[in-house]
C-alpha cells in the first residue's frame, strides 16, 4: 500500500511533469529492465513510481514506503558528479535514502542488481548492510 503521507508531503514542480512524462515514454532500456523488476509490487511487495518528481528533481523510481529513491546511472552522469552530489543531498534533506545503481550492472547483471536490493539496508527489516560480494559489479 501506498504510504500516502510519505508521498504527498515531498515538495513537487508542476513544471517538470511533461519532462517525466517523456521520461518514461522514452524508455532507457537498463531503466525498462529494472522497471520490469518493480513494477506491480514484484519487489517485497513495495509499490515503486518511475520519473517521480522531487522538488526540482525527476528521480529514476521512487518507493514510498521505505523513502527510497534508485537512480540508475548511465554515461550521461560521467560529467555531472557535482550534480549529482548536490542532488542527493537535496534529496536525503527530505529523508529519502538514494542508492545509484550502473547503467552497465542492470543491462548486463540484472540479477546481481536484484540481489544487492534485496539486501540493501532499505529494503531489509534489520537494516543489516550488504556484503560486499553482493553489490552489483561491472561486467567485462
């Protein structure tokens, strides 16, 4: 279920609701195969929004319940790492935990990606952290 004060308390620009839109027609496919993963509460249940609009920001996919936000990072982020940065903060400033995920992992090692999910600290009641062995590599 939604947690609906969790999701309407976040600050929201109307401006960037055609962009979103975009977004998500365009269809970046390592973002279509993670979406394909989240979509209709297949992960633990949770129900996940994609190109969600934060403030100023359209982030990847958005889980209210566990005030997650998951970017999926492509070549496009190679130059923007003070952007970046700046936006994550802005985003933990709301209380959303942020977890970047490689473009290359999710095309090329999707269920590397679901594992280091599944034991993510934000996805797991005890909040334990992943092992190192679990977290998504870049494939060769």
């Amino acid at each position: 279920m939604r947690n609906t004060k969790n999701y309407m308390s976040l600050p929201y620009n109307p401006a960037l609701k055609e962009r979103a839109r975009a977004l998500r027609r365009a269809g970046y496919r390592a973002e279509v195969l993670l979406w394909n993963r989240l979509k209709r509460k297949q992960f633990y249940g949770l129900d996940f929004d994609r190109q969600k609009i934060i403030a100023n920001y359209i982030v990847d996919f958005y889980c209210a319940e566990r005030q997650v936000v998951v970017e999926v990072d492509g070549s496009s982020h190679n130059d923007k790492v003070e952007y970046d940065r700046k936006r994550d903060a802005a985003l933990e400033s709301f209380g959303l935990t942020v977890i970047h995920l490689r473009d290359g992992d999710v095309k090329f090692g999707i269920e590397k990606v679901m594992a280091f999910l599944r034991n993510h600290p934000a996805f797991t009641e005890t909040g334990v952290t992943a092992p190192l062995d679990n977290r998504p590599q870049q494939d060769a």
